[in-house]
C-alpha cells in the first residue's frame, strides 16, 4: 500500500459515499515474525495486509463496514453497506458529529519510523535469535519465542475535510528460556530493531531460568513484592482497560467513578498517556484523525483525567476529545494506548535489599478481572518468582496465584526504580514502566509448578 494508493482509497470512498456525514479508515502492514523453540527456529512468516473501515453518518444514526479488498467494486459496496446499516440503526441521542478540521487539531509530527526495521530480513531476526538461543543451550536450557518487525500504516480522512496520514514501524523480541524445573523470560520492543538488546535480553533470560531450578513452595497470603517492569506493565494495561477512558466513567463502569480530583493509590504513583513521546511507541493521532494529546491520569496518587474521543466528549458539555478513539470496529470507548509511570528514585537492587520477607516477581500470565470497579484481577505468577528474605534474593518459589485489588496495592507502593522498561500493551499499544516495591499483596492459591 503505497501512499498515493491509501490517498487513492480514501477519496474514492468520500467520492462514493452519499451519507449525511462520512468517515473512512485505512490500515495497512507488512509485518514479518520469526518463531523459535527448543533452541531452533521452526517457523518464518511474512504477511501482507490492508483494510478499509467507512462510518457512514445519516442523522444521528451512524452504520460501519469493512472490506480487506480494496478494488473500487468493494469500495462501493462497503460504503452502500455501512449507508444500509445507518439506516436501520437507532438513533444515538447524544451524537453530535464526526471531528471537524478544528476539534481534530493541528499539524502533528511524524511517528517514529526506522528504514532499520523496515528492511529487517529474516537472517537478521534469526541471527537475534540465535544468540538467544546459543546462551541457552550452553546451560542445557530450551529457549522458545519470537522475534517480530514491521511497517504499518494508519490513514483517516472525513467528509468535514480531516486528513491524516503516519507510516510507522515496530519491532519485538520475547523470550521464555526453559530448564528441568524452571523458566525465566525477558523481552524488549521499540521502534528501531537494530537498537533491541538482543544480548540483554539472552542474559537475563538465561539468569533467570539457571536460578529458578527445584523452586520450593510457599504458603499463599499477603507478601511484600518487588514487581518487575513487565509485571507493573501487566497491572497498568488493565487499569487503563478497565476504567481510564471517558466511556466507562459514563455508563459507571469506571473506578474513576466520582473520584476526580480525590487520592486514588499511594502518591508514588503518577500515570499519563502520550502518544507523541518518541520514547514509547508514537501515534500522533488517533483512528479519528484527531491529534493526541498528553492526558495525566492519576498524580501523585490523585484521579486527575481520563482520555474522550468526539462521541464521548460530546455528551459532556465543554469537553474535547483528547484523540484516543480506537478503530471504528470496536465499541469500548476511548482508551490509552501510550503509557507511561512516572520513575522513582531506587534500584531493583535496593528494593530487594529494602524488603525483609517477600516476593520478587519478574511478570504475570492469564491476567483477569474480577471487580473492574474494585480494580481486582486475578492472574499467576510466571517465569521466575522467588523468595526475598532478609534482603537478599533466595530460593526460587512455584508460581502463586495473585488476586487483589491494583488501587488498593498501590496504595502500599514504597518505592520505584529509576530505569524504565517498554512493554507490548494488547500489541498494538506500550506501556513504559519501571520496577515496583508494594508493601503488601496478596496471594490467593498456588500452583504445580
């Protein structure tokens, strides 16, 4: 898909397109994934693919279709699709209207885009990871993941005359190394794949597996927990999930819910989004044309905001959106997709030392929630969990069972270190996070192994 080709798209579907109001979406990618396991790699893949998403306005009633063929006979089916679907839907009361130039804003900077990842080759990945997968070997260990890189395209244009247009690329490497009786895990993501720590990312997989042989079990109950970046990532993405976009505050699915402005977590924690920090995964603007703006979340432990698109800042009077709609074929509202938690101060190394009997816990797996207002999730520990006793890390322990309230324990949050990790977030969103020392969670269960 090139350029002119997306632009193309675009105005045909405008051109054909006999609606009140008009809105057509265009994503394109070429995305290429190298997988890996027991030290080799058994698959190679590379796919080609494009969409288009027309929201067709009549009225307060507003119908969607898509087509992934891209001829002009589809187009026009697809556009006379979403007018027929327009036509049979209810009204939405509180519609007011697709952004115009002025509510989506100005000009936005292009996204961070690597020729590096762009042109990444399947020798390339597979030279990643085999220096995985060498490291692991030498210790009998089996090293399993993937290595991904690719160039997508989003486009967004209206009948009210919103243009937008951003090619960017991404770039991702996993790994889970395997032993006799334990597994470690470590991952990296960026927009340049030539600046991955594939070494980084080998060595502490590797180190994390070779320590956690013959884990021992531990009873469940309350801990004190030293989270690395990927756990905190985890907790994050389900706290922005479950109640930061404006949506959920108004059906009152939101723990935001009539705490604006009140303490929400311990003051340690400062949560924003902002899709134009080069240090995330940037997206100047949103699947409305709309330029994202930076929305802080919750301050100092305080619930400041949370993130509109045009439909949901329109039943609020005064509001504007804050450009985080997400594609017009999903239905949960608004969402942050660009993350970050404000840093500390501290080391991992000084949180373990700070902590007298607890738990170090390097990320989680099969997440859940449980009370979304109440922010419980439920979720298990994963790819080395060990005991911290005295300030010291000790035995490795079996994976335990986790169910708590995410507010409620970072209400307990005593220290945060001052390096940052970027985390995949759902795959198409980041979250930049650093380690976490919680005064006390809780561990409801433990499991096998």
């Amino acid at each position: 898909m090139t350029h002119e080709r997306v632009e193309e798209t675009l105005s045909r579907c405008l051109e054909l397109s006999r609606a009140d109001q008009t809105e057509v979406v265009v994503k394109a990618s070429r995305t290429y994934l190298t997988r890996y396991a027991t030290n080799y790699v058994h698959q190679n893949t590379a796919e080609t693919d494009a969409e288009v998403w027309v929201r067709a306005v009549l009225g307060k009633k507003i119908g969607m279709a898509t087509a992934k063929v891209l001829d002009d006979e589809t187009l026009r089916r697809t556009v006379r699709r979403a007018e027929d679907i327009a036509r049979v839907s209810p009204d939405l009361p509180d519609f007011a209207s697709l952004p115009d130039v002025t509510a989506a804003g100005g000009p936005v900077e292009s996204p961070a885009y690597s020729k590096a990842t762009a042109e990444c080759t399947a020798e390339e990945r597979a030279r990643g990871v085999g220096r995985v997968c060498a490291l692991a070997a030498k210790y009998g260990f089996e090293a399993a993941g993937a290595f991904s890189t690719g160039v997508s395209v989003l486009a967004v244009a209206n009948s009210l005359g919103v243009r937008r247009y951003a090619e960017m690329t991404r770039a991702s490497l996993t790994a889970i190394v395997i032993g006799p009786s334990g597994s470690g895990y470590a991952e990296d993501l960026g927009v340049d794949a030539g600046r991955l720590d594939v070494d980084r990312v080998a060595e502490t997989a590797v180190g994390k597996c070779r320590d956690a042989q013959d884990p021992v079990a531990v009873e469940p109950g309350e801990y004190e927990v030293v989270l690395e970046a990927p756990a905190v990532a985890d907790l994050v993405t389900y706290l922005a999930y479950l109640g930061l976009g404006a949506l959920a505050v108004q059906e009152g699915r939101s723990f935001m819910c009539g705490r604006l402005g009140q303490k929400v977590t311990g003051e340690k924690f400062t949560l924003w989004d902002d899709g134009t920090d080069p240090s995330g995964m940037p997206l100047p603007f949103d699947f409305e044309g709309v330029r994202r703006q930076k929305v802080v979340l919750i301050e100092g432990g305080v619930a400041r905001d949370v993130v509109y698109d045009s439909y949901t800042a329109g039943r609020e009077g005064g509001r504007k959106s804050t450009g985080h709609a997400l594609p017009p074929m999903m239905h949960y509202g608004p969402m942050p997709l660009n993350l970050f938690v404000e840093p500390g101060d501290a080391d991992l190394e000084s949180m373990v030392r700070g902590t007298k009997r607890g738990l170090l816990v390097t990320r989680f797996h099969y997440t859940n929630p449980v009370h979304p207002v109440l922010t419980t999730l439920t979720g298990m520990t994963r790819d080395g969990t060990f005991l911290i006793e005295g300030g010291k890390v000790g035995r490795p322990v079996k994976n335990l069972r986790f169910t708590d309230s995410i507010l409620g324990a970072f209400e307990g949050i005593e220290a945060l270190s001052r390096e940052t990790w970027l985390s995949e977030m759902f795959g198409f969103g980041a979250v930049r996070a650093p380690a976490m020392k919680l005064a006390s969670f809780k561990f409801t269960g433990v499991t096998q192994h």
